[in-house]
C-alpha cells in the first residue's frame, strides 16, 4: 500500500483552508451558487439548452409539446376549423373537400357513401346514396351504392361531374356528356353537343351548352325537361324539378312546384343548387336564401356569408368564406353534423 506524505508547506494549507471551510465564509467561483451550478445559464435546469429553453425544449419553438405546426391544435390538424373549400349534400350523407384536397364524409355510411377514397380532388357531387368527384388529374371517382351502377364512371379526363339518384354524368376536356348509371327515363341518354356544365336530377338530367342554352333529357312527367330559352350561366336539378341562372343572376326553375320548389325569389345571385323539393342560391355578398319545401328547416339557411351552398334530399350545406361547413335541415343520420 503507498502512503501519502505531507511536506510542511502543505500542511500548513490544509490546516488553512480547514479553518476557512470552518469558519463559515461564503464560495467563491466553483460553489452550489456559482456560474457552472444547477442553475447556470447554460445547460441547466432554467438555461436556454435546459427542458424550458428556446430551442428543443418542451415549451419551446421547435419540437415541443406546443409547437406552431402539426400538434394538436396547429394549422395542419385534421379537425381545425376553416379549412373547407367545396361541400356537397345527399340524401342522408354530405361530403367535403378540405383545403388540403382530401375528401371526407358524414352521415350515413351503409353503402359505403360516407368512405371517399384517398388522393387531390377538384370538384365534388352527391347524389342519393353515392357520391362522384373529380380528382386532380381529372380522372371521375365514384363511391356508394352501385345498384344501378351509377359509381361505374368511365375513363377519360373530365372538367365537370354530378351524381343524381342512380345516374351520374360529366362533362369531358372535349365538351362531351357521358352519363352512366339508370337510364330507365333516358336521364343518360345525353344528347350530342358541346357542354360546359351537367346536372343531374332524379330520372331526368339537364345541360348546359357551349353556348349557354339549356338543354334536358329523361323524364317530363312535371315538365323538367322542358327548359326555358334564356342563355345562362348555371343549371342545377332537383328531384323533379330545375333551375338556372341566366347572364344577369336571375333565377328560373321549372318543373314540378308541390312545395314551392320553383318558386325562385327575385334578385341576381351567383350560385344555385337544386334539392330534392327545395333550392338554395347564393347573392354576390355571399347571403343564402332558400325556398321550397322546408318541413326540417332545410331551406332555413343560417345567417352567415357563403362561398358555395349545396342542397340535398331533406338537409342543406354550405362553405363559408371563413373555409367552415355548416349545414341545416334533416340530421337523423348525422348528415347535417360536420367534423
């Protein structure tokens, strides 16, 4: 075993330094309260590199448990309201397309209608119990029911798309209408043209030309078919009726009026949707009026500014400008509740 030796010098520094620790007088440089501590500035347990500093802390701007970006309450986050650029009501579903492009849907889901597929999309139709839209590359998507094999859409590439009750239709980068599905009313049976617009109704379907007349097809049991001459902008069709837009924001709707649902008020609009026995349209400043039948308030719009409306079978959606959906009428699925 070695032993340690003192010379004299030492011990006198021991003997020092014994008495100085004895006495009770403060550190210097390297005590419990010193720059190097647990409380430095750098790399402890407060400095800019500790657990509450600026950079890969838990509070921090990167990487923490609040961060701006993808955590639970950032702009990224999957439920975060006004996000919402297009919307389209059914029967007893709805669906929407977000900002990011995805669609998402609500509402009954029995035959599938409420399970969009996955990608980009552009444009977006709801018909009874099956849904179309457009995706990105311009190729139609359908999903639901297939009972008539209304979700059967064709190749090609396409500008516009709509789905009625068992019958969907677009229009392709040509200007051609192709429709699929029921044709038991000729409501596929599109007439040769050049078309910038389609819509789809219950056994009937109705277009717009290139040179904005109208046009329709199928059933005119209450005279859907039968549309005015005046150059429009806009068609839509409901169950067995239609309206449209002309160049200067009139409504005209024909067909059946039961319940008021050709009973268009007066005024110049911007958008027009078509519903099962009601219809909603939009005026330049966004307002929302709706008419026809309303017996669950489906065509009791909110007080709010719109960028787009979509009437369905007993409920109604819109896209605010603020990017939110919100929806009235008919809910008994969930289908006026949106995520």
């Amino acid at each position: 075993m070695r032993t340690w030796q003192f010379h004299p010098h030492r011990r006198s520094l021991v003997l020092a330094a014994l008495l100085w620790v004895l006495s009770g007088c403060p550190a210097d440089d390297d005590d419990s309260a010193g720059d190097d501590d647990v409380s430095d500035d750098d790399d402890d347990a407060t400095g800019d590199d500790d657990l509450t500093g600026d950079d890969d802390d838990v509070t921090g701007d990167d990487d923490d448990a609040t961060p701006d970006d993808d955590d639970a309450t950032g702009d990224d986050d999957t439920t975060a309201a006004g996000e919402w650029t297009r919307v389209a009501a059914g029967m007893d579903f709805s669906c929407g397309i977000r900002a990011a492009a995805t669609l998402e849907c609500w509402g009954d889901g029995s035959l599938g209608q409420a399970s969009p597929p996955t990608g980009g999309y552009t444009e977006l139709a709801a018909g009874w119990s099956h849904a179309c839209a457009l995706r990105d590359d311009q190729l139609v998507v359908c999903w639901g029911s297939n009972v008539q094999y209304q979700t059967d859409s064709p190749a090609g590439t396409y500008t516009h798309v709509d789905a009625g009750n068992w019958h969907s239709c677009a229009v392709d980068v040509l200007g051609h209408v192709a429709c699929w599905g029921s044709d038991f009313s000729g409501q596929s049976a599109a007439p040769v043209g050049t078309y910038t617009q389609v819509a789809t109704g219950w056994d009937h379907s109705c277009g717009l030309l290139h040179d904005q007349l109208l046009i329709c097809w199928g059933s005119n049991a209450h005279g859907q078919a039968n549309p005015p001459g005046a150059p429009c902008t806009q068609v839509a069709a409901g169950f067995d009726h239609a309206c449209a837009l002309t160049a200067d924001g009139e409504i005209l709707c024909w067909g059946a009026a039961t319940h008021g649902q050709t009973d268009a008020p007066d005024g110049a609009y911007a958008q027009i949707s078509a519903g099962k026995e009601h219809s909603c349209a939009l005026d330049a400043a966004g307002s929302a009026t709706c008419w026809g039948n309303d017996w669950a308030s489906q065509a009791t719009p909110p007080a709010d500014t719109f960028a787009q409306v979509s009437a369905g079978i007993d409920h109604s959606c819109g896209v605010t400008t603020a990017g939110d959906i919100l929806c009235w009428g008919d809910n008994d699925h969930g289908q006026a509740s949106p995520p």
